[in-house]
C-alpha cells in the first residue's frame, strides 16, 4: 500500500471550504483532517498544498474525442492527456465517432479501447438513432453514462427526427437521456432565407443567426414535452440561449426529472467574438447574444443549469477554414475548462463552492456515479490541486489536445491546475503527465 498526504490546502467539498489535509491510500481517500491535524500513521509521501485549493476532479459529461475514426483531430489518449492538465479526471464520450456508437458492438470496442489509451477515467453515451430503440432494453445500466439523442444535426448526422422513435426512446430508455436540441426545419428555413444574399458561403457572424433562438427553444421545449409525458430522466446539454432557461425548475438535483448542462464556451463568449476569433468559436449551438451570456452566467448561481461541461470537439484548423456553412464546428476546451471558470470566480459571478457543485458534486448525482465526485472517505482519489494565484498564458507550446490549437490561445488565466489524482496515481504535475497510466470505467449506481 502506498499512503500520501496532502496537507495545508484549502479543501472546497460540499458547499464548504476549510484549511485541512487528507491521506490517500492506494486508490481511495483514506481519511480527511481538520486544520493542522495529522495522520498517526506515517505516510510514504507528503505533498505540502500551501496556498492552493484541494478539489474533487472535475467530472465531465460531455466530450468528443474522436475516436474511432476521426482520429487525425484526436484520440482518447492524446484528449485524456489533456484532460487530467486540466484537472478533469473523468470524461463521458459522445457516439458521433466512426463507426458510430449505435450498435452494442461499437459500444464494448470503445470501452476495450479506452482501456488500453485512456489516462482519465471514462464512460461512453449510447447513440439513439432512428431505427435502432430495440437495442434500447439490452443496454448496461452500470456500465454506460446514458444515452444521447440528437434532436438537431451534428458531426455524423445523427438526427432522429421521428416522432414514434422519439417517443419510444423517451419512454423506455431507464437512464438519463442527454439531449442536443435545435430545431432542424428552422435552421434549414434560416439557411434559405439568409444564402440568397450571397453565392456560397455566409459570414461567420450569420451562424447564430441561423442556428437562432428559436430553434434551440422550440426543440428544447419538445424535449421537454416528451420527458413530463413519459416521466423520462432528461439532460439538456449545451443551454445556449436566455429563452431556455424558462423550461427549466430552480431545485435541486434530486428533486427534478429535467437537468440541463451549460459549457463552457457558452459561458466565456458571446457573438462579439466572432469577429476577433471568426470559425475558431463555431459550435453547435451556437454562441449567442451578450445577453444570452449573461442569463447563463446568472443561472449557475442558483440550481436552473446543473451542470458545467465543455462539448470538448476538437478539429483541425484546416477544417475550421470558412464561414457560417463551410467551417465545422467545435472546439477543443477541455484542458482549460476549469481554469476557465475559475475566472468567473475571481470575477465574482459564481463562487468555489458552486464551481465544485457545478463540475464536480453534480455530474456525479446526476448520472449516479459510483464513488467519485466528492471528497470523502472510501471515495476513490480523483483529485485536483489548483493554485488560484498564478497567472499563465496560453499558447501554443502548451497545447495538449491532438489538433494543436484552442480559442484560448493569447488568453491569461490567473489560476493554474499544479496537481491531478486520477484513482489514487498523480497523472500530471506542473506540466508532465504520466502518459502510462490508465483510468477506469466508470461505474454507475443504477437497477
């Protein structure tokens, strides 16, 4: 057994922070102390935390990595790297890879594959289609994060548009669905009225204005419909607008069926930054209006978005090339997703505490995860040390996402991420990740 101890940080869990310590003992937190209180028993390492937060890894529930496939962008191991310079110890795979996860067999090939690549721990959505909902009932669910549906076009066109299949998913699914929501038929309808001003492309600056408000409201809100009808766990993914907000209860986790996830983007752009950083902030949905920023910005303080994600979707700067039509979307953000945040904390729009709620408590209670998510004895030691205090910047040298680049480039972040814990092992620190190690499946507490 090893056992190391943290000792003098600022321990953020459960709505609290307290100067404090805690011993890790092989895989799991062993113990937590109060002030300057010590183990007894004498540890084989000692981390001394002076000045910085301890905080649960950050958990997040929505990324691309890419692979199989698409793997000339990104892949698990050059992502997971990624992910644990940044704090995030645990990560929730979309299926719009190639092949796509809709199939039981492309399922346990990514979790094969994971096992052999991934440095954070992981878990993989099902990919609801049109014509696949019989697979529905022979799902794993402890095994897999939840099953996503597309109710609007993505990367690999998994758009599942009708209506008996919507309902069958929404009724028999028996696990969290997440969501992406954006009415297709409006945004062909916006594509139409706005491409005869031009011959081919349009202007960057139109991609909000096609992919507007009302085609993220008025599929959110069929989404909606469909969960109170059936009584179905929804997860709204990627709230992008003010309007969506009003679908949404300001409760608890545990007291509502309807949850909803902001990311990061979202939360640090808004349509003024098309014009200094063009395609590089194209995304499905879009980024929107300064107010749609802020009513997001304004709804993590209380309980109507739960939850803080990326949508981490790297892709090559070769293929972000164009406007509103041409140019992909998505972008890499998972390295500084929670520095990111934490800039919203030094500006006081949310504090720590509901940073940790919001990135880590959080996804762990709403996909019923297994023994992570918290900082608590018996828990397993995904583990984050942040100093709050130490400006850096972001260029390319530092980089760790395959594709090479990341709208935060020329951005400096006044807190850095110095220590990540993924399952009792540090796999990064200041700058080195240990590209050996491998995390586990993720296990999720469900009959």
């Amino acid at each position: 057994m090893k056992r190391t101890w943290i000792k003098n940080a600022r321990i953020v869990n459960e709505g609290q922070t307290h100067e404090g310590s805690l011993v890790i003992c092989d895989e799991e937190i062993e113990a937590i102390y109060e002030g300057d209180e010590a183990p007894s028993v004498p540890c084989d390492e000692t981390i001394d935390a002076e000045g910085a937060y301890l905080l649960p890894g950050i958990i997040d529930d929505h990324v691309h990595f890419r692979d199989p496939g698409l793997t000339h962008k990104a892949d698990m191991h050059t992502e997971s790297m990624a992910a644990v310079a940044g704090g995030v110890t645990s990560y929730m795979d979309m299926p719009n890879t190639n092949p796509q996860t809709t199939s039981i067999e492309a399922l346990n090939n990514k979790f094969e594959d994971a096992a052999q690549k991934s440095v954070a721990n992981y878990s993989f959505y099902f990919g609801a289609t049109n014509n696949n909902e019989g697979l529905i009932p022979h799902l794993d669910k402890q095994r897999i994060c939840g099953i996503k549906l597309f109710m609007g076009a993505s990367t690999g066109n998994m758009l599942v548009d009708k209506m008996d299949s919507l309902k069958y998913i929404f009724k028999h699914a028996g696990m969290l669905i997440a969501t992406h929501c954006e009415d297709q038929s409006i945004i062909n309808s916006n594509i139409a009225a706005y491409k005869g001003k031009y011959d081919e492309d349009l202007p960057i600056h139109y991609h909000p204005l096609i992919r507007d408000e009302r085609a993220c409201y008025e599929s959110s809100s069929l989404a909606v419909a469909l969960a109170k009808e059936t009584g179905a766990r929804l997860h709204i993914m990627h709230i992008s607008t003010a309007k969506e907000l009003e679908l949404l209860e300001d409760k608890p986790i545990g007291e509502k069926n309807i949850t909803a996830e902001v990311c990061v983007s979202h939360l640090f752009f808004s349509d003024k930054d098309y014009e200094r950083l063009g395609a590089r902030i194209k995304c499905n949905p879009a980024i929107k209006t300064l107010k749609d920023r802020d009513a997001l910005r304004q709804a993590l303080t209380g309980n109507l978005i739960d939850v803080i994600g990326t949508d981490h979707a790297p892709h090559l700067l070769s293929e972000k090339q164009g406007g509103a039509l041409k140019a992909v979307s998505g972008m890499p953000s998972i390295q500084f997703s929670l520095v990111a945040v934490m800039e919203l904390v030094k500006e006081g729009v949310i504090s720590i505490e509901q940073l940790v709620q919001k990135m880590c408590h959080a996804p762990a209670l709403l996909y019923q995860i297994e023994k992570r998510g918290f900082i608590r004895p018996g828990y397993k030691a995904d583990l984050v040390i942040l100093n709050p205090n130490a400006p850096w910047p972001v260029n390319d040298t530092c980089i760790l996402s395959k594709c090479g680049w990341s709208p935060m480039e020329g951005q400096t972040f006044q807190s850095k991420v110095e220590k990540t814990f993924v399952n009792g092992t540090l796999v990064y620190d200041n700058g080195i990740v240990n590209e050996t190690h491998r995390g586990e499946a993720l296990k999720f507490a469900r009959s």
